[in-house]
C-alpha cells in the first residue's frame, strides 16, 4: 500500500444511525483533495475514522501506508502521531506561544523533565523556528496563541505539522472561521506544501468555490440515509 490517503467501504455508525455508510476515496501522495457534502454528510466522521479518533464499523483506512482501522496500542498511538490536524476552532493551546504550539508536534517523543521544565531539545527548537517561517510567521513566534488572527493560528496549526513531519495532514473545515483572504491564503499554503514536501492534505470545505481553485481532486460526500 502506497503513501496518501486510501479509504474503502468505510462505515460508521453512532446509536444506531448512519453517519458514514461505504465511503471511499483515493488521496494519492502529494495532492490536495477536498471533501464535499452537505451538513450531516459524514465529513468529521470521515476524518476522525481516518485518525481513529472514531472506531470505524466496517471498511478500511490507509494512512501513508498505515491500517489506521487495523492498528491498536503502541503502533496506533504512533501511526496518529504521525498524522497532522487542523480544525476549524483552532486546536491550539491558546495560552502558548506560537512556537510552543508548533513544538507541540514534537511533544509525543519528548521527555517528561523537558515538557515540565519548557526545555525543548534544541533541534526541536529549530524545526519549530523553520516551520513559522515556513508557514510567514517567523516574526510571531513568541506572541501567545490567542494574540493571533484566525488565519494566523491555523498556520501554526499547519507549522505544528510540519514539526511533526507528517506525510499527511486531515483538515476538517479549516477556513469555515476565516475571512476571504485568510481562507485563500491558508489553502494556498496547504497546496504549496503538496507541491514542496509531498504532503498529501485531505480537507473538507463548505465553499464549492474554494474546492475548486485549490483542490487537485474533490469527492463529494452524499448524505446516508436512514438507519442502520
Ligand atoms: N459523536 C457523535 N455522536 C452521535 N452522532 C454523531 C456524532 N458525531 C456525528 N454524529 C452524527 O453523524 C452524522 C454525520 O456528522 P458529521 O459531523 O460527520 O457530518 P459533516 O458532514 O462533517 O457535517 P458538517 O458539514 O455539518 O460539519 C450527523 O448526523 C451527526 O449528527
């Protein structure tokens, strides 16, 4: 199984009711593909079943590679690791600074006595410091999370992925908050990254018109209906 994203006959059920019934999809390595459907569709649950956030039912999910719907324990925690998120509420710890943030994709293999003391490894330290100015905010690194713009925080967000060098990074509606220019900025951003590092960005939107300007691929989701 190659890198990307490969989803087969997924399903997904909560109480009984449908919320993804035999989805399937193909995000081959190094592309921006966009998930559409209307509210309801599935597409959170879609994303969460990929980082197994959420237990699947039935189908499979390859992440890079990984059996994310086969994996447990050890190798599950470190399959999710490698995977890079940005929501649409900004999962960023809002008291942190922005480099802290960023370091947070490096937190997972770090030692306690570091986390505790706020000492990160200095290499960590540099790839934290690379990935804002990666992502143009170099010169913010130690304004705290919730001193920043929208648009702003999910580049860190985006920063903190590439700190964890991720093969592939789940976005689900991550410009939904943000204003025109901040939304194309922040999907120009993930398709340069494509392009650049060969992240492979699954990214659900609202804006048909977005999906379209960025998007290499874009599968539309349609509702499931009725129970299960
Ligand atoms: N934790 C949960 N418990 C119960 N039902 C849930 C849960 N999460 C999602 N659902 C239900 O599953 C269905 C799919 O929801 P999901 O959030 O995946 O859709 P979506 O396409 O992302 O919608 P939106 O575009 O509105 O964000 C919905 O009917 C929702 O109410």
């Amino acid at each position: 199984m190659s890198g990307g994203v490969v989803v087969r006959g997924l399903s997904k059920a909560y109480d009984g009711r449908a919320a993804l019934r035999n989805a399937s999809l193909t995000a081959p390595r190094g592309s921006f593909v966009a998930l559409l459907g209307p509210s309801g569709a599935g597409k959170t649950t879609l994303l969460r079943c990929l980082a197994r956030l959420a237990d699947p039912d039935g189908g499979e999910a390859f992440v890079d590679g990984r059996p994310m719907h086969a994996l447990s324990g050890r190798a599950l925690k470190e399959a999710r690791a490698r995977i890079g998120f940005v929501f649409q509420d900004f999962n960023l710890v809002r008291r942190r600074s922005a480099l802290e943030n960023a370091l947070g994709g490096v937190l997972a293999s770090t030692p306690l006595w570091r986390v505790a003391l706020g000492r990160p490894r200095p290499d960590d330290a540099r790839s934290a410091m690379a990935a804002l100015d990666r992502v143009g905010l170099g010169d913010r690194a130690d304004a705290r999370a919730d001193e920043l713009s929208g648009g702003q925080r999910q580049r860190v967000a985006i920063a903190r992925a590439l700190v964890q060098d991720t093969a592939v990074l789940l976005a689900d509606e991550p410009v939904a908050s943000l204003d025109p220019d901040s939304a194309a900025g922040v999907l120009s951003l993930l398709k340069d990254l494509t392009r650049e590092r060969g992240l492979t960005v699954l990214c659900s939107l609202h804006q048909h018109h977005l999906a379209r300007a960025y998007a290499d691929e874009i599968v539309v989701l349609a509702a499931p209906e009725g129970d299960l």
